[in-house]
C-alpha cells in the first residue's frame, strides 16, 4: 500500500515519486497545500475505497499517518 499511496501523491502533486518518502509530510512538496491535502483526501477515498471524516483529516499529514489510517481502515 505504501506504494500506491506514494505513486498516488506524486501525481496528485505533479512531482516524480521519488520525491515523496515515508517521511514526507504536509507542505514539504509545493502543491501539498490547504488545497492540495483535500484533493489528496478525495483521492484517498477513491483510490482505496476508504471514508475519512472531517475530524481525521487535520490528523494526515504525513505519509506515515496516512499510510497507517489508509491500512487500517482498508483492514478493517
């Protein structure tokens, strides 16, 4: 999954993937702004056949804490 998520941010983006690690977090890549985390929320939902609710989207902002919400949510 971590795969996908970070192919997922990096088109989300528009940067190459090999800018988007484990360790990235909001605002470390010029397009992940305000707008740019509620695409990447949207794209979430879609790509993983997820839900985020609002309280939780404040919490992602990181791929680490996106990856573990992703995977437990996918999980069950």
């Amino acid at each position: 999954m971590l795969d996908e998520l970070m192919a997922l941010m990096a088109e989300i983006f528009e940067v190459e993937a090999q800018e988007v690690s484990q360790d990235t977090q909001f605002g470390d890549l010029p397009k992940w702004d305000s707008m740019g985390h509620m695409d990447l929320m949207v794209a979430l939902e879609s790509k993983f056949g997820i839900e985020i609710n609002a309280d939780s989207i404040r919490d992602l902002v990181s791929v680490k804490a996106i990856l573990e919400a992703a995977e437990a949510k996918v999980n069950g």
